[in-house]
C-alpha cells in the first residue's frame, strides 16, 4: 500500500532565517509519519546555517551544505542522492505545509500516475490572497505550450522518474525556470503527472515581486521551452510561437507599465 511508503521532503535554504522555523513545524507535525526531511543550506549570508544546526539531532532530518552558492537546481539534484524514500516532495524553505499534505499526496498516486501536484493558495506578510489551482486533473503534452501545468512547489514524484531523467538540468538558462525544465524533461521521459484541488500548500509570494521578472530571465524561459517542446514533438506547427511567449509577456507588461506612469502624469 502506497500508505506504508517511505517519503523524503527534499528543502533547499537560502537566506530563509526568518521561515525556516515556521517551514519545519508543518513539516515535523505532517499526520503521516513516515517521512524523511533533507535541508541543504546554498551558502546563506544570514544565520540560516545556524539555524539549521538544531534540526540535526533529530532521526528523521539530514542536515547539508553547499561550499558555493549553486542555486536551486544544484541544490535539488545533491538532496535527491540523499534520499532514501520511495516518494520524494519537494517544499521551498519559506512556505507551509498543510499538515495533512504528505498523506493526502500519497494516496492521490495512482498507477499510471508518476508525480502528483496540490493546488495552493499565496500570501505574505498580510495574509493570504489567492488561491492557485490547474483544474486538468491530468495534464497532457500539449498543455506544456501554456506553460508548467503543475505547481511544482506543490508536488510528489515517484523516486524512480526522477531518477530516470537525473534530476534537475543545470546550466546557463536553468537558473529560475528549472522546475518549468524539469516537467517538461519528464513528459519527454513517458512519465505522467496529475493535479488535485486540495490547497495544500502555501506559497509564500510577495506581491511587488510578482513584477521583478527581466528581460533576461524571459529569454532563458524560451530556451527552455525550444528544449522541452523539441523533447516532446510538441514544436510544430505551432510550437515557435510559443516559444517566444515570454517575450510578448514581457512587451505587454512594459506597455502596461508605460500607461500606469502616464496615467499618473
């Protein structure tokens, strides 16, 4: 029974001194009890490292460290050689857990069936303000062209699919779409994945960064798509053009950038 299945919840920390605490509470307290936390601290210039320090008595926490800041993909890919699990999930070090999340993703596995994605709400400092949940319980390969059709903060993966694809990419353009690389990389691979509409996760989002996307980032994103979308013999007919779909995202909030600061005068 999936019930009696080992997972491994796999956090990467950076600067997160101020959640860290908050993150592992509704980790420690998840109702389902058979579970593994792996944390690797990306060389954080606060005393996230020091906070980590206390979570290592415990039996069910491994504690690691980068020796360079390599962000999240490497970070990822050097948890996942530590996990011992059957199922691996992921948690980004300033969110929540729902307490009922590892349980509830673990009987949501069906056979066919390799990752599975929670719905999950944002909030910030003020609270919480929105809910965020992909209503195809069963993403297909054409649903790649939108975008990830997961959220992969959210989800728990099979040990052996990520295995199979080895993990996370690294490289040049993979430094803040590497998950987006990652589902793409796995659908590519034959594996599948659904959504369920519980929201239970939170995702902790500042609204002002919302809009700190650059340029530059939007460029990484479409070589990222051309990669994935060639992967997945989804490039034609239509696949180019939404390759450069960043771009016009990109144009358009720009232009709405230039009509609120004319609006204003």
């Amino acid at each position: 029974m999936c019930s009696e299945k080992k997972v491994s919840i796999i956090v990467p920390t950076y600067n997160c001194s101020e959640y860290i605490d908050t993150c592992m509470d509704s980790l420690l307290n998840q109702t389902y009890k058979n579970i593994e936390i792996i944390l690797c601290d990306d060389c954080s210039t606060d005393d996230t490292r020091e906070k980590l320090e206390k979570y290592k008595s415990l039996n069910i926490v491994k504690v690691l460290y980068n020796t360079q800041n390599m962000r999240q993909a490497f970070t990822r890919n050097k948890c996942l050689k530590e996990c011992t699990g059957d199922f691996i999930m992921m948690q980004d070090a300033d969110d929540v857990a729902d307490l009922n999340r590892v349980s509830i993703l673990v009987d949501a596995f069906e056979d066919d069936v390799d990752f599975v994605s929670s719905g999950c709400y944002w909030f910030d400092e003020t609270g919480r303000y929105k809910d965020w949940i992909f209503e195809k319980k069963y993403p297909e390969k054409k649903d790649l062209l939108w975008g990830i059709p997961v959220v992969h903060a959210a989800c728990m993966f099979r040990r052996e699919c990520l295995d199979a694809v080895g993990g996370y990419r690294t490289g040049k353009h993979l430094a803040r779409a590497e998950d987006y690389d990652l589902i793409m990389n796995l659908y590519a691979a034959g594996y599948c994945g659904k959504n369920i509409p519980d929201l239970l996760y939170g995702y902790r989002v500042d609204r002002d960064a919302l809009q700190r996307r650059t340029f530059s980032t939007r460029i990484d994103e479409c070589f990222i798509r051309a990669h994935g979308f060639k992967a997945n013999k989804i490039m034609l007919p239509v696949g180019w053009l939404y390759v450069l779909k960043p771009i016009a995202a990109h144009l358009a909030y720009l232009v709405n950038c230039l009509k609120y600061k004319r609006s204003r005068g």
